[in-house]
C-alpha cells in the first residue's frame, strides 16, 4: 500500500480475511485455529536491522501472549513513505492440537511525522486489551513517537543494554519512571536479565544462619563485562537494588572513579549499636575484558564487621554457569553450581509481559541507581 | 516445627518462591522403583531450576552392598532416563552429585540408625545443613512402623532444626490400619512434622482447581444445588496392574484409587471457601466435605474386573491371568459410586465416581453438568435435544477447561453444542512441573497445604471402608465382567440409566 492507500478499514478487513482463510485452510488439517489476543504490542524501531529481531522473537512472543502486534519501522527521512502489511501468527503446536495465532501490523514509515503514525496506530489497537509499547534501542525518551503514545499505554519497555550513552540515559529512565508513577508501568530488559543473580543472591539469605551476615555486609565488589563501551547499568541496578532492599542511602559525595573502576559509597544501620548508628558501605564496579558473555561476571558480599562472612556468585568457565560460594569464617565454604542461562530476547520479553502493574522492586532500585547515575554523569 | 518465615528483605519482588533451607532428604527404599523413576529426578529438576539451596543433601538408605559412587552413577542413569528435563546436565549434576551418600542397612537393624544419625551430624558440620531433614519413607508399607520406631529409638525424629517424614500411599488399607499407622507415626513425630503424600494434589491442574473457583467471581454463584444437575468424576487409566500385581491384589481399585485420588478431586470441588490459603484452613474445610458425605452403601456402588481384550490394538490379558494376581481373584479393578453431600450447598446433588484400569483411553477429568434451561422457546428443537451445559475440569493428559454451550448453527434454524476450551499448556507455552517437584519442595519449605492430614486420611476411610467389609462378606461377584480395552461394565451404565443420567464419553 502506498501512503495514500494506507486504510485503517482495508487493514481491518484484511484481518478479517486471514482468519477466515486459517479457519478452512487445507493444512490446517481440520484443525481449529484459535485467535486468542492477551495484549496490544506496539513496536517502535528505528531501522530494518532491529525490525528483523523484533519479527525473529514474534513466535515466542504469541506463543505466550498472543497479541496483536503493531510493528513501526519509524526510520528518518526527508521524503514521508509509508507502507503497511498484515500477517496472522500461527505458534507452532503437535499436530492434533489447537493452534494458537496472534496478529501482526507492520506499518514501514520513513520520514513520517509522529503524529501521522499515532494516528495510524491508535484505531488498530483491540479494545479493551492491555497496550504495551517495546521501544528498543538507544534513547527511547527522546523519540517523538515514544513521546507521543507512552501516556496511552499500561506498560513502556526499554532495553539499558542497548543505550548509547549508559550512564546518563539510565539517570533518565530513572527520572521517567518516578514522574510516570505506574502510568505507564515500566520496565527495562536490562533489568530483568538480572533476575537469576538476584535470585541467586537472595538464596544465600534463604539460610537462617546465614541471615544475620546479610545486615553486616561492607564491602560489596561487582565484576561486568567492559564489552566496546563498558555499560555499568547492570551493574549499578544491582547495587541500586540491594541498597533499596537494605535501606542503604548514598552519601552526598557517593561516587569515585578511578581509571575503569567506579567506586560508590553508601550508609547502612549499623547492627547492635543503637538505633542511630551507621556504617559505611564501599561498592567497587570493576570492567573485566571477557569473550562471549555480557552483564555481570562476579560479584562478591563482604562482611568484615563481628564474624567474617563472603558470599560470591561468579560465572565458571563453561558459559551457562555459576557457582555460588558461602563462605563463614569458622566453616567449611559451602559451593554449589547452578544454572544462569543467557536468557534470549523472547524469554525477558515474555516475563516483563506477565506483570500486570508497576513492579516496585525495580522502582525502587532504579530510583537509588538513577540517582548514582545522576552523580556519576556530572562533568 | 513448622518454620516461620524468615525475613529476608530480598525476596520482595523476586519472580519465583523462595528456596528451603539447607536440609538432608534421607531416602529409605532408595534402590526402589519410587526414588528412581520420581524422587531423585524431581530434586535434580529443582536443582536445575535453582529451587534448591547450596548444602542440599542426599542420603539413600537401603540394604544392598553399594558405594557412594556407584549409587550416584545409578541415579544418573535414572535421571537421564526419567528426567523431563532430558538427560543431566554434566556440569550441574556433578555439583548435585557431590551432596548424594548411601547408607547400607536393613530396615529392622538397629547399629543402622545409630550409624545413619552420626552421618546426619557430620553432613551438618560439612554442608552446613543445621540439622535440617526429611525423612521418605518410599518403601513397602510393612516397613512403615519399624522405621518410625527405629527413627524414634535413635532420637531422630527432633532435632536441633526441623524434622519432617513424608509417608507414601497407600496410607492403611482400611480405617482401622490408618488409625493404627497415625497412631505409630505420632508416638513418636507431631501431626505438623508429618506429610502424608497425595501425588494427585502436586498436580497443577488439581491446584488450579481452587484457583478457579475462588479467583473468579462468576463461578461460586452458580456452584450449587440450584444451578447444578450433578457431577462427574472420572480417573480413567489405560494400564493394567503392570509388574504390581501382588500387591494390587490386595488392594483394588478402591483402596487404590478412589479412598486418595478421587476422594481429593471431590473435597477440592465440593469445599466451601477456606478463610485464607494456609494448610490448616484448606485442609479444615477439605474435611468438612468428608464429614457431610451421606454413608454409602453397597447398593451406591458397582464393581468391576477386566477380563482378555486389547490396548491400543494389542490383545492384553485378563486381570486374574496377570503375574501375582489370584486365578479366582475378587478383586475389583473398577469402581463406579453415587454420593450425595448433605449440606446446603450440595444436598441433593448427586456425585459419580468411576476409576478403573485397561480402559480405553487415559484421562481425568471433573464434569460440572448445569441444569438445563427450563423451557424451551425455540420451536424447532426439542427441549430434550439440547445438551445441557457442562463445564470440565481436564486434569490429564491435555490440561485445561472447557465449557459447552448450545449456540445457533449459521444459516440454520437448529441449535447445536459447542465448546469453549481453555488449554492450559497452549495458554502458557510452558511445561508444567512434575508433582513431586512441587511436593518435595513444599515439604522442604514446611507447608502442608497439599499433603493430606491425619483426620482427613481416617474420614475418607471411614467413609470407605463399610463398603469393603460388605463386599468382603457379600456374595462372589461374576468376575471379569469387562473386557479390556472397554469404558468398565455394562452394570455401571446401568446404574447412572437408573437416574435418567449417562457417564460421559470421554
Ligand atoms: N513406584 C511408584 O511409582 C509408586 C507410586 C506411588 C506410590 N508408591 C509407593 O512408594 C513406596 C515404594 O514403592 P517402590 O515402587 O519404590 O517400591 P520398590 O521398588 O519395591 O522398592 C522398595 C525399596 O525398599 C527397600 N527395602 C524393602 N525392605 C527393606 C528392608 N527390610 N531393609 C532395607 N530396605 C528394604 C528395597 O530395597 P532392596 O532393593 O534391598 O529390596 C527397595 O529399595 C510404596 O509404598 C509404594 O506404594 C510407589
């Protein structure tokens, strides 16, 4: 369709059509073929590179979330062009079984003011059905047609891995999120790659005798990958999240930098010495050069104050793995390997697409790290 | 004990459950069937998916002449070949494997248990597990009360952590024994050490069966006499006795299946709300349901044996040809009953159960039949042709619900039946775990929701086993009367004809 011929109602119609079509299709073996729609997905991409791993990931995504997708590839450009296509998405099942199929929009713009594709966008969307909007790439608060719909969507998904500038644009999604205040709900896929280190984390303290040392840490080291340009925002997160959970507070003068290594500083309550007391907490974030993996590599809890205790998640040698290390002056180290799969686009997608509201946890670290990342931008 | 939660700060906001804490399973019958096929693949799952704690550790107790290492490579083979997970990961197996010991020693033998508490307090001391422990008795039932006494001599059952025992089925083979055994266990451990285990109740559709109700506020109004004609509950299975024949003999189908299973599937869609989800308010209300059902007598039930005929197109045996079992055996491989629950909600309303083996196809399911609309206006159909809506609950093989209702044909002035579905593994694209993972997990972090407890065990078998003393004294039955390959006797049939009813065809 060229641009004059894009038509909301010829859109629709074809939709119509292609179930139709599925529903007597020969190879559909009799079988019935099921339109189950959970949820609007609005895509915005900038260019065809990152459009054919958003198409890539689609299967997985309808698999679990069947959705009617709206796909924008909004590249720039003098000249407007505009094109849109239609397309079902079957996932596929064991012959006999149900198929489950999503819908997909792509509408192809160059050049295209935002307004004219909101317009475009907003009569497509089904009903009554949550309205997500995946905004990939580098700096997705400034893009006009980001700007244009988060305020009509439940949730606003971006990716701190893929940021250009790391430092500063995560003290931006930071201060995003707080004005938002749920409206939409937000969620980053930087963030959500965390979750087995969390949980990792977490099971240490899961151990009753292991709880106590949880409220002594002191020094606290994480490891990430340095990459091209090293990306501190995993890591920052972390911190940010333990220190949420921990009611650490930043000191004012919070953070260092010493060649690669950043250093943070934060106050935490002080155990057994009166409600007032503090001690101070020191965070090292170290770029490690290493082939193959991205994120985090090491980190490692120190307690040093009263009984001595270090608990170390690392990744081993073979990718896929971590060992997990306790380790209590007095006591046998107690190690252990799991599981910490790289997980794949579709997979992160897929777990932020089952919160329904404003995930807190991630608020709050995000609030404590946006504001580490603040400092940490200042000339 | 059961453990008060910690408080962990980070847990908040983490996606899955927060793990137990370091404790050592000690498996007695560990060169069994049940820790093969089920027990140790379950905890390597768990392990694999992060479930378990560092420490974590195995202890398999049985009395063959083995090693260590030759029993963690017997595991091994039995993970590969039973894993849904697929064949072991090397990496993450040979951490597993490093928690795994064998302790060689018969049942009855006292030095055993004397040697078996040393070993507890030195994995203690090494892996950091505090005194934390199951125990799991996958053994024949016979061997029940001499490990517990055994566990009890040797001041095993308390600890300077938690203690807990996970007892198999079958739980007693009448009420008598089941008092008997509840009396042994608890001479020695408290009813909240104890976990009596119900594997249909792992079962994530069993579970969602509470969520379904209670999570959504369209259904409990029209879960009642006056919206609901009756139900069905079916467990049908395709196998036969397989190598278990000896023991089935003993047992039957109602011993076997109905007095757990079934009775469970019932409680769960018969109880009234619990207060909150904990294991006590669920289990009070699941016993309650037990209490009201009106006694049953020989004449609310029918029994059955398959005779020869086929499976999957092979020709199969007779049940009283199978290995161990008695030419002349009375046993009953089927059983279909009529219930009613006298209490507001259901009076009236009248329950069909059925189970059996070497039927046509393996599946579970929980039928809600609604009543059928009163009157009917559109002339062209008789009332009579409309199929009344039904609501299914499919626990196995293909997991979901769905709903029929009559619906207008296009173009046409008939009126035809169509069914909604809800697929739950479609709906979620994820494979459920097994229930064993669930089980052994609840049991490790202390919660006793889905374990079955001391009175309600002794209410189902009070309601059971007058039926088993009358057939007992009653005449010889005509057995087989099915054939193999058959949905059970034409006498089942029969008995639901009798109420204007039919069993579903599944
Ligand atoms: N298998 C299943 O799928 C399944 C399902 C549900 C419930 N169950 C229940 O689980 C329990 C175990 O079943 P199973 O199939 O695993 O039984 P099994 O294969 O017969 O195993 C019994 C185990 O007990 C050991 N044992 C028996 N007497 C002993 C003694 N005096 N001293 C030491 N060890 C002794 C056996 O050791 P040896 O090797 O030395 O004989 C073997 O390890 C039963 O209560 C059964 O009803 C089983």
């Amino acid at each position: 369709m060229s641009e004059a011929a894009i038509d909301i109602n010829a859109i629709e119609r074809e939709l119509r059509q292609m179930w139709q079509e599925q529903a007597t299709h020969p190879e559909a073996g009799g079988q019935a073929v099921i339109r189950a729609l959970t949820l609007n997905l609005i895509v915005r991409v900038p260019d065809d590179a990152w459009a054919e791993q958003v198409l890539a990931v689609a299967p997985a995504l309808t698999a679990q979330h069947p959705n009617r997708t709206v796909l924008v590839i909004d590249r720039p450009g003098s000249a407007t062009e505009l094109q849109a296509n239609v397309q079902a998405l079957c996932t596929l099942t064991n012959a006999g079984r149900t198929q489950v199929c999503g819908e997909q929009v792509t509408i192809s713009a160059r050049g295209a003011p935002a307004g004219q594709l909101a317009s475009l966008i907003l009569p497509l969307l089904v009903p009554d059905l949550p309205v997500v909007l995946w905004a990939p790439g580098p700096q997705p608060f400034a893009q006009p047609l980001v700007q244009r719909l988060y305020r009509l969507c439940d949730r606003l998904i971006v990716d701190s891995t893929t940021f250009a500038d790391p430092v500063r644009e995560l003290a931006e999604l930071a201060a995003f999120e707080q004005t938002a205040n749920g409206a939409p709900a937000v969620s980053d896929l930087g963030w959500a790659r965390l979750t087995p280190w969390r949980e990792l984390t977490a099971q240490f303290f899961d151990t009753r005798p292991f709880l106590p040392h949880l409220h002594r840490i002191d020094e606290i080291v994480i490891e990430y990958v340095a990459g091209t340009h090293p990306n501190p925002v995993a890591a920052l997160l972390f911190v940010g999240w333990l220190a949420s959970c921990l009611k650490w507070t930043p000191l004012a003068d919070a953070v260092g930098i010493e060649g690669e290594t950043i250093q943070l500083y934060l106050r935490r309550p002080a155990v057994g010495v009166g409600p007032a007391a503090i001690r101070l907490v020191k965070v090292e974030l170290r770029p490690v050069a290493l082939a193959g993996v991205e994120g985090l590599v090491r980190l490692a809890l120190r307690a040093v104050d009263n009984q001595q205790a270090e608990f170390v998640v690392e990744l081993t040698g073979d990718s896929g793995y971590a060992c997990t290390r306790a380790t209590i002056a007095g006591a046998n180290p107690i190690e252990r390997t799991a599981t910490i799969d790289h997980p794949a686009l579709a997979d992160l997608l897929n777990s932020e697409l089952r919160l329904l509201s404003r995930d807190r946890t991630f608020a709050a670290a995000l609030h404590l790290a946006g504001g580490l990342a603040q400092r940490l931008a200042l000339p | 004990m059961a453990t008060p939660v910690l408080d962990n700060p980070l847990r908040a906001g983490l996606r899955i459950g927060r793990t137990p804490e370091p404790c050592t399973m000690v498996i007695f019958g560990a060169s069994g069937d049940l820790t093969s096929r089920k027990l140790v693949p379950a905890l390597y799952n768990l392990a694999r998916e992060r479930r378990l704690p560092g420490g974590f550790s195995v202890v398999g107790f049985a009395r063959r002449d083995w090693t260590d290492d030759y029993f963690r490579d017997l595991l091994r083979e039995a993970v590969n070949a039973n894993s849904r997970s697929g064949p072991v990961d090397p990496e993450l197996w040979a951490s597993f494997a490093q928690g795994i010991q064998y302790h060689r020693g018969s049942f009855d033998e006292a030095d055993a248990y004397t040697s078996l508490a040393e070993r507890l307090a030195a994995i203690d001391a090494e892996r950091g597990t505090g005194g934390n422990r199951v125990f799991y008795l996958a053994t024949p039932p016979e061997a029940y009360p001499t490990i517990i006494a055994q566990l009890g001599a040797h001041g095993l059952a308390h600890s300077n952590g938690w203690t807990r025992i996970i007892i198999e089925k079958p739980f007693g083979h009448d009420l008598a024994s089941a008092q008997a055994l509840n009396a042994e266990v608890l001479s020695v451990f408290r009813e909240d050490q104890v976990y009596r285990i119900d594997h249909y109740l792992g079962k994530e559709t069993v579970q969602n069966i509470l969520i379904f109700r209670f999570a959504n506020g369209i259904f409990e109004p029209i879960w009642n006499r006056s919206q609901i004609d009756h139900i069905q509950i079916t467990v049908a299975e395709t196998i036969g006795v397989e190598d278990r024949g000896g023991y089935y003999d003993t047992s039957g189908a109602l011993r076997d299946m109905i007095q757990n299973h079934l009775m469970q599937l019932l409680c769960l869609v018969a109880m009234e709300p619990p207060a909150l989800y904990d294991a006590d308010a669920v289990r009070d209300e699941k016993v309650k349901v037990l209490r009201a059902v009106r006694p049953l007598s020989v004449s609310d039930t029918v029994r059955g044996q398959y005779g020869p005929g086929s499976a999957s197109g092979r020709p199969v045996r007779g049940y009283r040809e199978e290995k161990g079992v008695s030419p002349t055996s009375q046993t009953e491989t089927y059983v279909a009953l009529k219930l009613f629950i006298d209490n507001w909600r259901w009076a009236g309303v009248p329950f069909y159960l059925r189970s059996g083996k070497r039927l046509p196809r393996r599946v579970s399911e929980i039928a809600i039949q609604f009543k059928a609309a009163p009157t009917m206006i559109f002339a062209d159909t008789p009332l009579n042709d409309l199929d009344p809506n039904v609501l299914a609950i499919k626990i196995q093989p293909d997991e979901g619900i769905s709903l029929k209702f009559s619906s207008k044909t296009p173009g046409q002035p008939q009126i035809r039946p169509v069914t909604m579905d809800f697929r739950y593994g479609a709906s979620f694209g994820v494979t459920s775990p097994e229930a064993y993972e669930r089980l052994l997990l609840d049991c490790m972090l202390g919660d006793g929701t889905l374990f079955t407890r001391r009175d309600e065990v002794e209410a189902s078998w009070a309601l059971l086993t007058p039926i088993l003393q009358a057939w007992a004294e009653g005449p010889p039955q005509p057995f087989p009367n099915y054939e193999a390959g058959s949905w059970g006797p034409a006498a089942a049939d029969e008995f639901i004809a009798r109420d204007g009813r039919s069993w579903r065809r599944l």
